[in-house]
C-alpha cells in the first residue's frame, strides 16, 4: 500500500472509531444524541461560525437557522473519499424527496490556501445545486473544526503539484434547526442508510 493509502485508510478508520466509541458511550448513559453530554446539557460539537460562502459572501451559523445542516468537512482536491461522501450526502438528501428541502447540504473546506470561494463554486456545483462551499482564514477553518471536533492535518504529497494533501475525519454532522448536534454519519454509510436515517429525523 502506498504512503498516501495507508493515510487514507488511517483516516477511514479513525472515523469509524469516533462512530463505535460514540456509541459505547450512549450505551453507558455517559453520553445521549451522540456527543451531548448528559451532565452539563450542552452539545460537545457545532458552535458559531463565520465563514465565506462559494459566492463570496460572509455567512455564519445564523444564515442557516430554521434548516437542518448537514455538514461536511473536506477539500476539492482530496481524490476521492470526499468527492464519494458528497455523492452519497447528495443521493440521500434527493431520496427524501420535498422533505430535503428541511436539509442544507454543507462542504466546510480543510483547505483552504487553496479552496478559495472561487474554487469551490467550480466544485460544488458537480455534486448538488443546493450545496454550500465555506472557506476561510486558515484560523478560522482552524476554529470552526475545532468546535465541530473534526481531525485536519496537512501532510506533504510529492504527487501533488501543490506538494501537499490534507488527512481530516471522514464524518457527515447533522445539525438541527437551531444549531444543536442530531447525529452523525461515517464514511461509507450507503445512501439508504443515510436516507432512512435523515427522514425519520426530519419526518
């Protein structure tokens, strides 16, 4: 296996992991809806945020209220974990039909020297027209991962032109309406799967 597939599929299973442990700790009561903490009732992922959109305009968290947020952290050069997660985050918010509607799809980059809004309108018109790209400062990609607890790393990549690539969690997070954790997808979760499982969410 290459340096790049053994990062690759450290990643995939960092990301089932945090999934098993997560529900380890639902079963022994120390944690309920996830990462919610029972004892102190605040949500241990999401937070505000303010980012710049694939449009070029500033948006934070607040843009999105009264919607469902189904986020995703990951970058428009990542060869193929993310452009497969978006697929199926696509596919399965289309399965639900009108009902989707509740559900605003989110690429949060962990790029982005390179993922500038333009950049990311070119990407996410390829996977959903209701796709939001978020950019950033590298401090503020750096926070808002930070609060939603996602992984990010920058390794070098002699294959790539720009000598890099980026290791990150392989997770979908699902945000209710006002901004508080619901639940969480891992990296191959089927488009079934996700479906079934965002409709009995959203009803």
């Amino acid at each position: 296996m290459t340096p790049t597939g053994k990062r690759l599929a450290m990643v995939i299973a960092g990301s089932f992991v945090i999934g098993a442990s997560v529900a380890l700790l639902q079963q022994s009561g120390v944690l309920t809806m996830g990462f919610r903490s029972l004892t102190a009732g605040k949500a241990l992922v999401g937070g505000p945020f303010s980012l710049t959109s694939h449009t070029g305009q500033r948006v934070t968290n607040k843009n999105f209220a009264g919607s469902y947020m189904l986020i995703y952290f990951g970058f428009t050069y990542c060869p193929d974990v993310c452009p497969s997660g978006l697929q199926v985050m696509s596919a399965a918010i289309d399965k639900l039909g009108v009902k989707g509607q509740k559900i605003v799809p989110i690429l949060i980059t962990v790029d982005p020297e390179r993922d500038t809004p333009e950049q990311l309108a070119k990407y996410v018109t390829q996977f959903h027209p209701r796709l939001v790209g978020l950019t950033g400062t590298p401090e503020e990609i750096r926070d808002v991962a930070k609060a939603y607890r996602v992984y990010y790393n920058k390794v070098k990549d002699e294959k790539s032109t720009a000598g890099y690539t980026v290791d990150h969690s392989a997770l979908f997070l699902l945000m209710d309406p006002q901004g508080n954790y619901v639940a969480h997808f891992t990296h191959g979760t089927s488009v079934d799967a996700m479906a079934k499982r965002l409709l009995e969410i959203v009803g």
